[in-house]
C-alpha cells in the first residue's frame, strides 16, 4: 500500500509504504522498510526520499515547478518495482478558517475554503491536535536523590509542571466540491473533543492541512475513507480496490493498493483556551486529586540511608522540600510525594513547548 501526497511545496512530504494484510490477519500492518523511494518529473528530474522510522519516506521543500507533471518510482529491497503514473501539479487554495463550536460536553471543529475558478474542485483534510496537560504548581522541588546521597535539584532535571500531549493524526475527511457556487465550502465538520478527555482544560491546538485533489483523487480517498471506518485505520487490513494509478512493473497483474497525487498543501492552525469555554460538563481535574504527602525523618541515622534507597531509589517519589527545626536550619527530615503528582512527563507528555506554541 502506498499512502501520502507529493507535497509541491515546502512543506514536508511524507510517503508511507505498507504490505496489505489477509481481514483475517491479526497483524494491523506490515511496513516496507529498505526501500529506494523517488519523485520523478516528466522532464527527467529526481527527488530522493529518506527512511525515517519503518516504512515511512520523507524530504522537505522539493517547490517543484508547476510546468511539468510528476510521479512516484519505487524499488523495494527484494527487488520489486512501482511506478506511478504522471499526474499534474495542483495548487491548493488556502484555507478560509478553522473554529469550533462549543456545546454541553465538548467542542466541534469546522473547516471552510473556497476556489473562484473551482480547480480543483475536490480536497481532502487531515489534522492532528496538541494540548498542554498541567500539575500542581505549588509544589516545585529543588532537592533530588542522586548516588544515594540528597542533593540540589539540577537544572537538567528540573520538574515540569505544565507539559504538553500531541494526538494522532485523524483519519481523513473528504468533499467533492465543484458543483458548489463559486467553490466554496463551508462548514465541513472535522474532529470532536469531549470535554471528558481533559484535553480541553489547559490550552488546545488544531493543526488542519487541507489538500487539492483530482476527482480520480477523490474517489480513491473517498473508498479508503470508507474501509477506514469500517475497519479501523488507513493501515488496517484493507479490502482490494482496482482504483489505483500505481502499477507493479515486474508483475503488471499484481494488486496496488494506493494513488500519487500532487499538490501543494494549505495548513491552518487554532488555539482554544478550554478555561473560556461555556461547557455544561467540566474537564477532568488538570492534575492528579490525589497527591498525600510523606515524612521520612532522619533519626534514627543508623538506618537513614537505607530508609533513603528504599523511598526514592525507584524514582517513583520525588523529595518536595527538607523540613527544619523551627527556627532554625538544622534538617530532621524531608517531605515527599509521588512523582506523578509534581512532573507531568510521567503522563506521557513533554515539558519541550513545541516551536508553534504561542506565548501565552
């Protein structure tokens, strides 16, 4: 199966390769790895891709030139080539808006455009979504367990208390619209988000990217959007299709599962602060409810360092502040907790803000 767009602009273009598996097959996908993947124009021109993670083919910026038409070439490792045929290079008008609508228990995300000229009359969209995912700020630790011994927390390993999650990419939504007046389309419904998922209680982002599509386009994505739902995913076991423009060169009977297109690719992106929202249902608490604190105290000293090995060795807790005699700096103790409930990476997520986040 060969999935993705030749991205004609500088965005990136990002080809995944997959083996079509038996719908009795308990196995989800079989990626192509090793193989030789180029963007090839019918004036003789060559783009390599590059293997990044198993089956997956990427390069940037290839702004190829719109006077020529382009294709896909394959070779896998065990010798067995694809080729697409030449298709034309679309440009894909710009996105009108993306927004949301709140209701009771969540939001609906829509997405708008229009093309004057109606070319190319058909897009498809596909998004993926980012949310921050906070801790408790008030508790900051500055000690840490480092080599058995109590220590200054460093800055490498500073807790985070405000992180931040990246979903999946959707499946993808799809619209013929060359019959509408003037190529508008509007209000084409894209992802919900249930309040109960907690993504909306911090600040959340949809990143939409809408592609123009021949109607030979069209209707393949629009079949395999349909065997999307019915089994699962892009890379579930898929029912054959003879809509295809990719052809196996050394055996021309040989089934492929896929269609090259080419086109520019409009990207749009939304930032919702769930805190505004009118919702009936609240979000789940932004960080853990349940968060007691322990005391382990220094006496008896005989038996401090192994008590210490034993709390925090597994680095499951995390040393929240020493506790003095009152008045004075002489240490009896330390206070700690879970380390769940003071750093949000052991949520999944990440304390890097990524390059596109604002500051808010």
């Amino acid at each position: 199966m060969v999935e993705g767009v030749i991205n004609s602009g500088s965005d990136t273009t990002v080809i995944n390769l997959s083996r079509t598996v038996s719908l009795a097959d308990s196995k989800i996908n079989s990626p192509e790895t090793g193989a030789k993947v180029i963007v090839e124009s019918s004036k003789n021109d060559q783009y390599a891709l590059t293997e990044t993670v198993a089956g997956t083919y990427i390069t940037i910026n290839l702004n190829l030139p719109t006077d020529r038409t382009y294709r896909l070439h394959i070779f896998t490792s065990k010798n067995k080539e694809y080729v697409s045929d030449f298709v034309k290079n679309i440009t894909t008008p710009p996105i009108d808006s993306v927004y949301g609508v709140p209701g009771k228990s969540g939001v609906q995300f829509y997405v708008s455009t229009h093309d004057a000229v109606n070319n190319p009359g058909y897009y498809r969209w596909s998004y993926s979504e980012s949310w921050t995912y906070l801790i408790d700020p008030s508790e900051e630790p500055g000690l840490d367990f480092v080599n058995n011994q109590i220590v200054a927390r460093s800055m490498a390993n500073l807790i985070s208390n405000t992180c931040y999650k990246f979903g999946p990419s959707s499946n993808n939504i799809f619209l013929g619209a060359s019959h509408l007046a003037q190529g508008a389309i509007s209000k084409v419904p894209l992802g919900y988000v249930a309040a109960s998922t907690g993504r909306l209680a911090g600040t959340y982002c949809l990143t939409v990217k809408q592609y123009g599509l021949t109607g030979e386009a069209y209707t393949f994505w629009n079949l395999l959007k349909t065997n999307s739902e019915q089994l699962g995913t892009l890379f579930d076991a898929q029912p054959s299709s003879s809509i295809t423009n990719i052809h196996a060169v050394n055996n021309p009977d040989e089934q492929v599962v896929g269609y090259a297109s080419v086109s520019t690719v409009a990207t749009k992106r939304i930032f919702l602060s769930g805190r505004t929202l009118p919702l009936a249902v609240e979000s789940p608490p932004v960080y853990p409810t349940e968060c007691p604190s322990y005391y382990i105290p220094i006496d008896p000293i005989a038996t401090f360092q192994s008590r210490l090995q034993q709390t925090f060795g597994s680095g499951d807790t995390v040393i929240i502040n020493a506790v003095t005699i009152y008045h004075t700096t002489t240490v009896i103790g330390y206070d700690y907790t879970a380390k769940n409930c003071v750093d949000c990476q052991t949520s999944g997520g990440t304390n890097v803000k990524p390059p596109f986040w604002p500051l808010l």
